[in-house]
C-alpha cells in the first residue's frame, strides 16, 4: 500500500475536514492530478459526501474569491463522482436540511459554484415558495444582484415582479443582468418594456423611481435618464423582436429627434432637397397627432404661416389642430394637384449642377433593374460572357466562366514568360470537352481588367430599430450604370422560390479576381448587404480583386488647408446655401481627384420607397460611377496626387484585408494614424474604452452622460475627429460625417479588445513613448516597466496595451 499521506486508505466516515488538510497539501504542490484521484477516493469514504462537502466550504474562505479555487476543483469533481457513482437518494428531511445551508451559502459564492451546487444539491426541486422567500430576504436586504442572479439560476422569475427586481439594477447600470433576467420569458419581457416606456413618458418624474432606494450603494444617477434608457428599449426590442408598438412613448420620442433633425437639414443646413424632405417628414409624422402638432409649431418657427399651411395641408394635419394664422391660409390656399410632366431628358439636363460632379453618360445609359430578365442583361455585360437563359444552366456556366478564366489568365500569363509560345492555350484546349473549348474561346477573347464601381443604398434609421437593409445596389461600368432593386428582386426570386440567385451572382462578382471592384467604405457596405440577406454574410471574407478607395484616400497626400476647400462658386453665398458644410468623404475625394464634389443632397433619401424620384435615380448613378474616373484619374498619374507608381500592383486584390498593426510601413503605404495625430471622440456609451486609448496617448475626447449622440457628429467635423460608437446611433452618426470617420465598437467585447480592434482598423502604431504620454504619471514601479518592455518589443500592439495595463496597476 502506498505510503503517502495523500493517498492512505482511511476508514469509513472520514471526517470531511482531515480530508480537506489533506486536500490543500496537494493543492499548495500543485499536483493536480493527484489532486483529482485524492478528490475521488476521499468522497468514495465519506459517510455523507454531500454533507461533507458543505462542511468543507464552511470551514474555508478561500472559495468566495474569483478563479478556480481549490474548493472549485472539490465542487466539480463531486459534481462528477455523483454521475458515475449514483447514490442512494437521500431522506427528504435530510436533503431538506442540506438546502437550507447550501441556499445561505450561494448569495457569497463565486459565479463559477452556482450551478454545480445547485445540480448537486437539487434546488429545482426544493419547495418554490420556500426559495421565493430566500430570494425575497436578500433582496429586502439590498442584496439585489445576488437575488436577481439567484432567481435566474433557479428559474424563479415568472412568479417575481419584473418591475420591482428590475429597478434598483437599472440604478446600478446593471442593464446586462436586466436583459439575463427577462431573457426567457416574452411575457416579462413586455411587460418590463412597457414599464421603462412609462418611465420615458414626458410628464413623468423620473427621480420618483430612485426616491425608494436612498443610500443605494452603487448608484449611478448619471446612468439612469430618459436617454439611456431609451437605448436600453431599443436594444431589448431589437433582441427579442418585439413589436415596437408596445413603446409609444420612446418612439414618439425618438421620432421627434428625427423631426428636429428634418428640419436642421433643411432650413439650417440647406442640404436637403424639398422633395427628399417631404418623403422622409411624412413617413416619421404619419398620422400621429402628436407629432403633427410638434410639426406646425416647427413649420411656425421656420416658415411663415402661408408655408406652414402648404405643408400641413400636404401632410395631412387636421385644421383643428393647427393655430388660427395657418388655417386661416389653409382655408385661402386654392387646393389643386401640380404635376409638372416633364421628359427625363429634360430632367435630366436640369438636374446638372455645373458647381458639381457631372455623370459623363447618357441619362439612357442609367438603367433601373426590376425583373429577373433585366438583372440577367446587367450581369451578362459585368461579367462578359453571353449565356444560355434557363437559372440551372446559367448559373452553372457562369460558375465555369469563371473558374475557366482563371485558367486562361495563368495560360496567358506563361506565353508571355514562355517568349509568346501561343500553342499552350491550344495545348490545354484539347484536354477539355467541346463545350468547354467554346468557353475558353469565349474568355480568351475577353478584354482584360474589366472595372465595375459598386455602392449601395439604403434607407436612414435615424436611431430606431434593426440594421439598414439595402433598397439599391449600383454597379457601373465604362458607359453604363445598372440600378438593382434589391427589394423587389429578392421578393421576385423567392416568389419564384428561387431566393439563392441574386446572392450567387453578388457572391460571384466579389470572389472573381479577374473584375476589380471599386468601393469607398466598402465594409459597411457589406454589413448592411449581410443584413439585408444572411447568405451574404461570408462576402467580405471571399472577395477578391476589390479596392476600396476610402483605404486610397487615407494614403493622399493632400495639404492641410486644401482639406478646407469648398467647391462652391462665389455667387452661392450662405444664404443660398445655409450654413454649408465641409466636404467630406467621397465627395472630397471626387473634389481632388476630379474637380469638383459630389451633390450630397440626395444621400439621406427615403430609398425604399419607389418609385424613385429622377434626383435619386442621378444622385444613385453618380456615386457609383465617381469611382470609375476616380480609379482612372489615379491610376494615370498616381505620382501627382502623392502615391507610388506601381499602384494598380499594390491595390488591387489588398485592399479587401484590414492592415495589420504590426506591420512596417514603407513610402507607399498609407502612413499610420498615429502620425497624422489620429484623434477620436467617444459617444457617451464607450467612455471606458475612451480612458483606455488616453492611456495608449491616443487623443480622445469625450462626451458626457448627458450629451446627445449628434454631438460627437459636431466636434468630429470641427476637431477633424474619428466617431467611436456603437449600435443604433452609429447609422445615424455616420450619415453626417465622412465615410470612414465613424466607427462602431463591439459592446459585447471587453474594454482591453475594444482597444485593439481601433488600433488595428486605423493601423494605430503605438510607440514605447505613447504610453501614458497624456497623462500625468508618476512613481512607477521602475522593475515591472522592464519586464515590461520586453512584452512590448515581443508583442506589438498587444504588448503596448499589456505595458499599459501595468503602468495603470502601478500607480
């Protein structure tokens, strides 16, 4: 028999607590192994494991901290003993004492205990309304997240009140426990969102919710407002698909923002167009009442009243509800249907603005894609190559033109290695079928390099809920446009229950290497085609031969103030236009490259709703054929705008990879924020991750708890700031700064990845010097930053943000 202390048989009915000693002898070795085998054969001896595991965790402390404790390891492996060794079941006294002391042990254990105590004790089957009164004595004890976690373990929710639990977590900013909490139950669900919609009611008294609760440790004030807690309903309806109709107040709140908005674009901004802002002002008021009478009161102040009238009388609103100035004018207005029948020709020629980018083609050389026999025409010259017109076969021929012309570019490519050897191609030729030969005949004759500008369009959230799907794809080539409506298209296939086809040619368009595809901000362009169709959501992972031109605008080298430059002629002063706006984005892009800007006005256009007006159709055109002169313009003459020779070389198939951080940069690439004085301004929601990038010597502004969301839009465009946010305001926000300059942050990740997942997006390089340079620090542990510094030099980027860590733990 084996001789160690460890391992002797003892008798029967070991008393827990030796085996404890014996236990933590092995646990200070770190013999884990041994550990695990000890764990076993003492529970097989003991007279009542279950009890004496309860006697072991009373008479220790250890296991109340974090981590995988030594009384974890005992926990577990009982857990498991049990399983493989089933007892005889105990007594219902019995097992009814051993609850009780295991239910006044959870409310102090970690996390990682409580569902293997639980299982092991049984509590799903202990007396509900004995555990109600468990939860019930913690909670009036102010132990709220303990009583919340409890219940959810236990399954105890339907029969609490939803409100009353809710509550003091909300005062803690504990939303994440909140949504655990109605996880699982619609019905809490409803009823919690109707609750916080309560709360957010115009004529409520917020602060009458906390007045109960007073000496709440924890409490955060700053955290529970109208605001946030508008966001959290949005949030909960977005992830329990709820109608949104339950909430009247916060979406009559939110639409009221959206209406302030309309009208600063409009009258303030100038920047929309008086059709584009009817669409949008009619779909957010409809028939509400009470944002038709907000509506009058905001034509009033920005209209006079023959104006306001007009508009009332177009939007519907009933004249009892409008003051006696404006249906008095109502009443004088003569009401008689305008239509202005004009060719879209003459449309067209008036809709060119000669201070902005021009669409160098025909108006018939713009086509609008409904039926599936339009999109087979558009796909048919992207692709080049004529094909058959049944969906089975073409799809499969269209699959072989394009393995097929892989082949032929390598075969080309090694006759003009091989001193022009021709008889290769017919070489291969004879290896295939007579079909296939045609093909290879087909592709051969191809011209190379085939261009193709993509965008996509979608409609504006304005901050409600669910992700923009896309209304309109653009694609154009040398002298022609398509505009697919993605829409009626998708409901057309699947109609014809044929849902897979549009999804396979977009698939097929981005993974061909041999079509360069041109884009600007084409990530955010695939999210939002991967929520409009989840089949799609792989794209940006398969794509080839892509360049997006937002990564080539970051590597120009333009000067400071021609930044500023503003492409208007003199004679449109600010009354004109309003308080004009910088160019940003694409529009300054297409400005340096080619001249003049974009026209902007159509951009936050109602882009679901059809027909479309010939402005959007124009306005759909120009964005994605801007690209196309744009690529050219550089591609001629790289040298002149500040970029290396060979860029065609260098961008084509690269850009569809994020940079690396680590990465060296030489003359040609883009040069790293870090030199540019990358700046960021964080919305109220990320201010951890903003401290955490100060720490990083990242300048970062930002905003305060109670600061709207369109305030970080205004200092982004005034400081020249990059946007950090993160779900429903981010599409909001990027809509009013330039493509690229708003970026949305994964919530559900911790502060540390936050970090790195901006730094690597923005090619953030930080220095030895960086750390802790906006800061004033002092008094560091001068031994940890050596070690450290050996972690940065190995590391990268992750080792700065470990120095950073550590600098932070030894103040």
């Amino acid at each position: 028999m084996n001789q160690d202390n460890y391992s002797s048989d003892p008798p029967m009915g070991q008393d827990p607590l030796v085996l404890l000693k014996t236990l933590q002898l092995l646990w200070t070795k770190q013999e884990l192994g041994k550990l695990k085998e000890e764990i076993r054969r003492g529970f097989a001896r003991l007279e009542d494991p279950l009890a004496g595991l309860l006697a072991m965790l009373e008479s220790s402390s250890h296991w109340k901290g974090k981590g995988h404790s030594l009384e974890y390891y005992i926990t577990t492996e009982l857990q498991l003993w049990i399983k493989a060794h089933p007892a005889v079941p105990q007594s219902s006294t019995k097992l009814k004492k051993l609850q009780a002391r295991v239910l006044g042990m959870l409310s102090q254990c970690p996390a990682n205990l409580l569902d293997p105590l639980i299982s092991i004790y049984q509590l799903h089957t202990a007396d509900r309304n004995y555990l109600l009164e468990h939860v019930s004595h913690l909670y009036l004890q102010g132990n709220y997240k303990e009583a919340a976690i409890l219940s959810i373990k236990l399954k105890l929710q339907p029969d609490q009140d939803v409100e009353k639990m809710c509550t003091p977590l909300l005062l803690q900013d504990k939303a994440n426990l909140v949504e655990e909490y109605v996880a699982e139950y619609p019905e809490l669900q409803r009823k919690l969102l109707q609750t916080l919609d309560a709360w957010c009611d115009l004529s409520f008294n917020i602060r009458d919710i906390a007045r109960p609760y007073q000496g709440l440790s924890k409490y955060k004030p700053e955290k529970f407002n109208r605001r946030v807690l508008s966001k959290l309903v949005f949030r909960l309806l977005e992830r329990f698909h709820i109608d949104s109709a339950l909430c009247p107040n916060v979406i009559n709140q939110q639409h009221l923002r959206t209406l302030k908005y309309l009208f600063y674009k409009r009258f303030v901004e100038k920047t929309m167009t008086e059709e584009n802002w009817a669409d949008h002002i009619e779909s957010t008021v409809g028939e509400n009442r009470w944002l038709q009478e907000h509506l009058v009161q905001s034509l009033l102040r920005h209209c006079d009243a023959r104006g306001a009238a007009r508009w009332a009388q177009r939007c519907r609103v009933p004249p009892e509800m409008l003051p006696q100035p404006v249906a008095e004018e109502l009443q004088q207005l003569h009401i008689q249907d305008r239509v202005e029948k004009v060719t879209k020709a003459d449309n067209y020629e008036a809709s060119k603005k000669k201070d902005y980018y021009q669409l160098p083609i025909p108006r018939e050389n713009i086509h609008f894609l409904q039926t599936w026999e339009e999109m087979l025409q558009c796909w048919e010259k992207v692709l080049q190559v004529s094909v058959t017109w049944d969906w089975p076969g073409r799809v499969r021929e269209l699959e072989l033109h394009v393995r097929l012309r892989h082949i032929v570019g390598f075969c080309r490519k090694s006759c003009w290695c091989w001193g022009g050897n021709a008889n290769i191609l017919d070489r291969f030729s004879r290896l295939l079928s007579s079909t296939d030969r045609l093909w290879v005949q087909k592709v051969s004759l191809l011209q190379p390099g085939q261009v193709v500008g993509v965008d996509m369009e979608w409609k504006p959230s304005f901050g409600m809920v669910g992700k923009p799907r896309v209304a309109l794809l653009q694609l154009a080539l040398k002298d022609e446009v398509f505009l697919l409506d993605l829409p009626q298209l998708l409901e057309q296939a699947e109609a014809e229950g044929e849902k897979e086809k549009l999804p396979h040619f977009i698939q097929m368009l981005y993974s061909d290497a041999t079509i360069t595809k041109l884009g600007y901000g084409m990530s955010g362009d695939l999210s939002s085609l991967a929520a409009t169709c989840s089949t799609l959501k792989d794209t940006e992972k398969q794509m080839q031969g892509v360049v997006d031109l937002l990564a080539v605008d970051k590597q120009l080298q333009w000067g400071k103030d021609s930044r500023k430059v503003d492409g208007l002629s003199p004679e449109h002063s600010h009354e004109q236009r309003g308080v004009r706006q910088p160019e940003k984005g694409l529009s300054l892009l297409v400005q340096h490259v080619l001249g003049k800007p974009l026209d902007k006005t159509e951009q936050l256009s109602n882009w679901e709703k059809r027909p479309l007006r010939e402005e959007q159709i124009l306005y759909a055109a120009s964005d994605a054929y801007c690209l196309l002169e744009i690529y050219e313009r550089l591609c001629k003459d790289p040298e002149s705008f500040g970029l290396g020779s060979n860029l065609t070389d260098s961008l084509v198939g690269k850009q569809s990879k994020k940079p690396r951080a680590k990465k060296q940069l030489n003359k040609q690439e883009a040069p790293s924020p870090s030199e540019q004085e990358f700046s960021v301004v964080c919305d109220n929601m990320l201010q951890g991750l903003g401290r955490y990038l100060r720490c990083l010597g990242v300048d970062v502004r930002l905003l305060d708890n109670e600061d709207e969301h369109r305030k970080a839009a205004e200092i982004a465009r005034r400081e020249g700031r990059v946007i950090l946010t993160s779900g429903l305001p981010y599409q909001t926000l990027r809509s009013q700064v330039g493509e690229g300059r708003c970026f949305s942050v994964n919530c559900s990740e911790k502060t540390k990845e936050q970090a790195l997942q901006v730094l690597k997006h923005f090619n953030v390089q930080v220095s030895l010097g960086d750390i802790f340079s906006r800061c004033q620090v002092t008094n560091f542990i001068a031994a940890k930053l050596i070690m450290c510094k050996l972690t940065y030099a190995e590391g990268g980027q992750d080792g700065a943000i470990h120095l950073a860590e550590t600098k932070k733990k030894a103040l």
